[in-house]
C-alpha cells in the first residue's frame, strides 16, 4: 500500500492506517464473562477491521472455555460471518464462565490452541475478570509456550516464531462498573430498558396513587441506579458506593410523604441489587417495601428488573462506541510489541483512549476494597469524576431544602426555549429550575421562544411546577424560530419590567444566532447587560462550540430503530436497497453516525462533496454486494447534502442502474425524528450540563452583589459545550469565526474523522489518519482545572 505522510502544524509526521499492516498475522476474538448489548457491534468492528488490514481474524466461541477446548470452538472468521449482527443484543459467539482456565493446565491448553492457528494477538470484550485472566495469560505466554516445547506438543520453531502475545480489551459490562473508561459497552442499553420500564410504571403509579420500589443491577456498582434515578426524577435512590446516613428509614419517609403533600400521586425508589446501610448490612427492596407500607400506609408495589436490562437491542449509542472501540482494538493490536504492556481501548468524554489494563483492574478493586472498608467517600472518588457529578447533581435536584433554610440572592433568572423541540429539553429546563431555586434565586419561565419574551409570556416557575418533566418529549416551554432582532426594544422593556437579572437560553442553532443578536445590541439597550448563556439543545448537532448537542441522541436512536426496520423488509424480499433521508439541514452528524450505527453502505453528506462518480461507484459495490449472501442495502442521504442529486434524483439513479440486480425503495424519516421520549442519555446530558450553566450563572451573579453591575466583557455572554473532554464556556463572540452562517454548521466537525470508520466497516477502501491513536495514558489524567466531560 502507498504511504501517505504529511506534516503537521506540531511538526511531527500524521499517521495513517495505510502505514499498518495485518499481513501474516492473527487475531482472535472472544466475548467473556456476563454479556452486554453491543458486544456483537464490537465483534464485527473488529472481524471486518481486522480482515481490512489484510490479517486473519478468528471467532473465539464461549468465551476462554471454548479457547481450551479448541477444535471447532476456534474459527476463521470472514466478512459475511458478521452481517447482521449489529442489531443483534448478547453476543452471537457465546459467553462463559470459565474454571478451567483459572488453572495452569487449562491455560496450556489455551496457549497450544492458539498457538497451532498461529494466532498471537487477543482482544477480548468482558468485564475486569475476564481482562485480568488474559493479562496472566499474557505474562505466562513464553513460559507456556517452553512447556508445550518441552512435551513435545509443539516444536522450538513456533517457540521462536509466536514468542508473545498481545492482549487488547475492551469492556463490555451493563454495570459501567470498569475505573478509568466512562462508558462502558452495554451500559447505555441497560438504561434503555430501566427508563422504559419506569416510564411505563410513572402512567400506572400515577392513577393508583402507588409507590413503586424498582431494583435494577449492580452488585457492586450503583451506576445504573444513579443514573437512571437522575434520568426519570426518582424520589429516593440507594447505591452500594453511597450508603444513606444513620436514620434514613425516617428521612426517606419525610421525603416520601412532602411529596405527596405537594400533589405528587406517585413516588418512585430506585435500589441497586447491591444496596448497602454505612454497616454494610444489605438493604433490600423488600425491607424499603415494608417500611413504607407500616411507616407511611402507602400502598407499594416491588419491580425487579433482572436479566431484562441485559436484553434486547443494542442503543445507537453503544453501536458506535462499540464499532469505533473495535476499530481502535485492531490499530492496538498492529502497533503493538512485546514491550506494551495490555491495554484497554476506552472512551474518555468523546475520544478514544488506550489505558494500561492493569491499572484500570486494580483502580476497580480498589472501589470495592474502599467499600469493605466502609470507606465509602474515597469509593465514591475512585469511581471518577462522571459518577461523582451525577451523585451530586441527583442530590441538588431530588432533594429541596425548607425555604427558610435557602439564603435569597434576591435575583431572577429566566429559563427560555428557542428554535426546534428537541428531545430533552424539558430535562434542562427542570434541572435549571430547581439548581436556581437551590442557589436562592426566582426562575421565571418564558413561553414561546422570543416570541413571547417580546409579548410578556413570562410567569415565575416553582420546584414542583417541574415535577416529571425529565421523560416528556418536545418543548413544554413552547418554543419557535423567531430571532430577537426584531423586537430587541420590547424584550429590553420585559427584563426591566421583570427585573430580570440573567437569561438561560435551551435550543439550537437559532438560539446561538438570538445570542448573537442581544450580544450585538447591549451598547444600546443597558438591559441587555446581564449575563446570558445557552445551552444546546437541537437534533441537528450543528450548535457551534459543543460536540453534542441535547436531543441528537434520541433523533439517532429513532434513525436507529427505524433502519434496523427496514433492513429486515430489505432482507425478507432479498436484492433490494432503501435510500432514506434523515434530517440535519446542512450537518450530516445525524446521516453520518446513523449510518455507523445501523450499518449503512453509504451515507451522503453536505461535509463531504460527492459527484455522479461517487454516486456509480457506490451502484457497483451495491451490484458486487447482491452477489454475496447479503443481498440488501441501505443508504442514507442527509436532506441538504445536494441541491441537485436529491433523494428522489438518487433513488431514479439507482433503480436505473440497478436494474435486473436490485430494486429501490426510498424513505424520508422527517419529523418523527424531533419527536418522541427523550433517551436516557439526553435526559441525563440535559440535567448535568443544563445544572452547569446555574452554577456559572450563579457565579457570575456573586461578582455583581449591588443591582448596578453592568455586564458588558464578552466572557457574560457565552455558549456552554462539551469539547473533546472538557466542559467548556466559550463568548459568543469568539465562536462567530467558528461558524459557517450560510450553511449553518461550525467549520470543523469532530465526528468527521469517524467517515472513514463507516466507510471500512461497509468495504470500501478508503484513507484512515490515526495520528489520534496511540499513546497509552495514565489512568487518572483529571487535570484540577479543567472539568471532564463525562457523559
């Protein structure tokens, strides 16, 4: 292959995957332990990965049993053996509970395996039981292998020519229970089901008057608890890493019961299967049944969730987490050399990172030690810095001090939504609400957008006027298009008559040109001098300054689901391709990543011009295709990517140039994607980032304590996003030469450098710049003053 090299500004050469090849070796993939949604995405990644670098990948089945049992447990995998499977939840080759590697003679047999095929190199997708046994395995390797030469089952030339092994991981644990990784594979998946279940308990509970006591896993992780406690507003919720203080029986009941005297008719308690009291005694869902029913006569249903939070569909969320660890895995495995010790490919914020397996391994026990030792505090902090914040944000919000208690800051701050609903934006409105009253000022809620900012729709909003807004789609505020330009005398006039004291803003890319536009006018209207900030929320993901915007991971899910749809009507009628169109205006991140996560052949985007050639090229890899046994196709076309080839140009031209090969339907998803109940992510993406911008505004309005402060520095004035890891505020001023206006997208796109990844994992050949891969990273690389974007 040709190598591509070009300098960089950092003066060092960029590298491409071009310059890494697979030829002569082999690699085994195997599933371990419990199973996870979204292993099987992980295992394509890295069976199509790894036979595009040009080496051999085998199927592992059932885990390091089949591996020591060997004969036909160990495979040779190709192409067509991982179609389909992306949509697939559990793992397609197996997982077991292994003892018999544990031992020595078990792992022999393992290494004589291996070695007979040839294959050196491992990645395996488990928790940290299953990496931390193919560490040892990796450590024994060359000792092993003298044995197997010593008996006479294998000669000194492949001691020679195999002498090490090098052991990839990644972690696929619905329990996100694995330190220095911030999600897990699976994870995501699990919190799909817990959040449907508990929406569909809220609509029963409710008519009832019920209290519902739901236990979801995690032996010794509260993460699925916390989050999913965060994500549909539970009223209590107990964790393993945080015991509840002495006497919680009779807090949870005060809690309990203030909420139904505010008019709640439901409470929901969330408990992790590994619930523990500061003693360590178990604390069961059956005891906090008993409890409310003799304490407070509530009449109090259990759910015990199970082995259904393990099932069903992978999310698109842990497909392309999935899909880009896997990609990583293989470029691990090609760089390696007998000096890297193993490692764990991982996600820290948006990038992926390798991290020293056994690091990661010990940083894990060591929360558990921390818990046996009733050392609960540094459990907390050694499960990083996304547990803690969740934990800390739930508190804020569940739980509302006595007024007087509340020391009055004498401000008011205004909660507005602006341009499309987007899915979870009335999760930010709430978690605003109740931060600001928490901080001690009075939040006032404005209806419509700008509109109604103009014409006086502005009522104050209280902590209970927000209960159970997190699982509600759309906009409750009401939200429109309509920029301020227009009415910048009324809207100043509303402030003073309001006296309001500074602006959170919701939406998309309409509310970052609205931002703009008072940024402009606060030299004439004084008004305007207070500070303001926006949080994105649109499905379009085009809001310069963040990589995520709330609202575009349920629009994905929905492209998600409705492709895997359609896939199975392609296959049922064989020799057919779908072209759908997915919404975005001019940014392709939906088209893109949808296309990642439902296993397109190709997705059209505006970021990335194509010609008729393009257009022939992929005709031909379609016709090429239906010579295989998958006979379907799925393309995705974003709605502005072409004035011209439009998707009805697209779906003449291929029905023309398949003819007598395949036959052509088209789709347009349209609105259903800006609709529908908000995914776990985005509900708890919304909560935490939209509670980060009350704390800056709360913040800002201590430098100011006399009424007369004028805000007029460009920092007052700023849009809240997540870029790369970090949390980052940034003047609406300084992203203006960001942004490109026409086309409304920021000039440089992040998930760009993920095309390439669609594209290899469809067939193409396609140039792969890996210069981000690379370096392994200390485990607990949290700089002090930056704040870590974890999800």
């Amino acid at each position: 292959m040709d190598v591509k090299v070009s300098s960089t500004p950092r003066g060092s050469y960029r590298k491409f995957l071009e310059q890494l090849s697979g030829a002569g070796k082999a690699i085994g993939v195997l599933t371990s332990g419990g199973d996870a949604q979204g292993m099987n995405a992980a295992v394509r990644a890295v069976v199509r990965m790894g036979i595009y670098v040009g080496a051999k990948v085998y199927f592992i089945y059932e885990g390091y049993q089949g591996m020591v049992d060997g004969g036909s447990n160990i495979v040779e995998a190709n192409w067509e053996s991982v179609s389909s499977i992306l949509q697939v939840g559990g793992t397609i080759i197996g997982s077991a509970r292994c003892k018999a590697f544990r031992t020595r003679e078990g792992r022999l047999k393992a290494a004589s395996n291996l070695v007979h095929r040839g294959i050196t190199n491992l990645c395996v997708i488990g928790g940290d039981g299953s990496l931390t046994g193919a560490n040892i395995f990796r450590k024994e390797w060359s000792g092993l292998l003298e044995e197997l030469a010593r008996d006479g089952k294998i000669d000194h030339e492949a001691v020679q020519k195999y002498a090490y092994l090098n052991v990839v991981g990644m972690v696929g644990s619905i329990d996100n229970d694995f330190c220095g990784t911030d999600m897990t594979i699976g994870t995501d998946s699990a919190l799909h089901r817990i959040i449907e279940v508990v929406d569909a308990i809220m609509t029963t509970a409710q008519s009832h008057q019920r209290t519902f006591v739901l236990e979801v896993m995690g032996r010794h992780c509260g993460y699925l608890a916390l989050v999913s406690a965060l994500a549909c507003g539970a009223d209590w919720v107990f964790l393993p890493e945080s015991p509840p203080e002495e006497g919680w029986e009779e807090s949870m009941c005060v809690k309990l019961s203030e909420n139904r005297a505010r008019k709640k008719r439901l409470n929901i308690i969330i408990v992790a299967e590994g619930a523990i009291d500061t003693q360590n005694r178990p604390i069961t869902s059956e005891k906090i049944k008993e409890l409310v029913v003799t304490q407070l006569g509530y009449d109090t249903r259990v759910t015990i969730l199970g082995h259904v939070q393990r099932g069903g569909t992978p999310s698109a969320f842990d497909r392309i987490l999935a899909s880009r660890m896997g990609v990583e895995a293989v470029i691990a495995l090609l760089e390696a050399t007998p000096e890297t010790p193993a490692c764990v490919v991982s996600l820290s914020g948006n990038q992926a990172v390798r991290l020293p397996l056994m690091e990661c391994v010990q940083m894990t026990q060591d929360v558990q030690k921390a818990m046996d030792e009733r050392r609960f505090k540094d459990a907390v902090q050694l499960r990083g810095r996304s547990f803690e914040t969740n934990l800390n944000t739930y508190k804020r919000l569940a739980i509302k001090l006595p007024d007087d208690q509340i020391p009055k800051t004498n401000c008011n701050v205004a909660v507005i939504n602006v341009g499309a609903p987007a899915a979870g934006m009335n999760a930010a409105v709430r978690s605003a609400v109740r931060v600001g009253i928490a901080d001690g000022h009075k939040m006032f809620a404005v209806y419509d957008g700008f509109d109604g900012f103009a014409k006086g729709q502005i009522k104050e909003i209280g902590w209970g006027d927000v209960g159970g807004w997190t699982g509600q789609g759309g906009s409750i505020l009401g939200t429109k298009r309509i920029l301020p330009g227009k009415y910048l005398d009324k809207i100043a006039t509303q402030i003073r008559t309001h006296n309001i004291n500074a602006i959170l803003i919701i939406g998309g890319f309409e509310a970052y040109l609205g931002l703009l536009e008072l940024s402009a006018a606060r030299e004439k209207y004084e008004e305007l001098c207070i500070p303001m900030v926006m949080v994105p929320a649109t499905v379009s993901n085009n809001v310069p300054g963040s990589d995520f915007s709330i609202g575009a991971d349920t629009a994905l899910n929905t492209i998600t689901d409705t492709c895997d749809r359609i896939k199975q009507s392609a296959s049922g009628t064989k020799r057919r391709v779908f072209i759908i169109e997915t919404m975005g205006g001019y940014c392709g991140y939906l088209a893109n990543m949808g296309g990642l996560a439902a296993g397109a052949d190709a997705a059209y985007i505006f970021e990335e011009p194509f010609d008729i050639r393009d257009l022939q090229s992929n005709v031909e890899h379609l016709t090429e295709k239906m010579k295989t046994t998958i006979q379907r196709g799925l393309v995705l076309r974003n709605e502005s990517c072409s004035e011209n080839y439009t998707t009805d140009f697209i779906y003449q031209l291929y029905s023309e140039e398949g003819k007598g090969v395949f036959d052509c339907r088209k789709n347009v998803l349209g609105h259903m994607q800006q609709g529908g109940a908000p995914s776990p992510f985005d509900r708890n993406f919304g909560t935490k980032i939209s509670a980060r911008a009350m704390q800056w505004i709360t913040m800002k309005l201590k430098e100011a304590p006399g009424k007369g402060k004028k805000f007029v520095s460009d920092d007052s004035i700023c849009v809240l996003g997540i870029s790369k890891r970090n949390v980052v505020f940034q003047p609406v001023t300084e992203l203006k030469k960001e942004t490109d206006f026409e086309h409304r997208i920021p000039k440089e796109q992040w998930w760009l450098k993920l095309r390439p990844v669609m594209k290899i994992l469809a067939k193409y050949r396609t140039s792969y710049d890996v210069s981000d891969s690379g370096q392994l990273e200390p485990v607990q690389q949290h700089n002090g003053h930056e704040e870590h974007a974890a999800i």
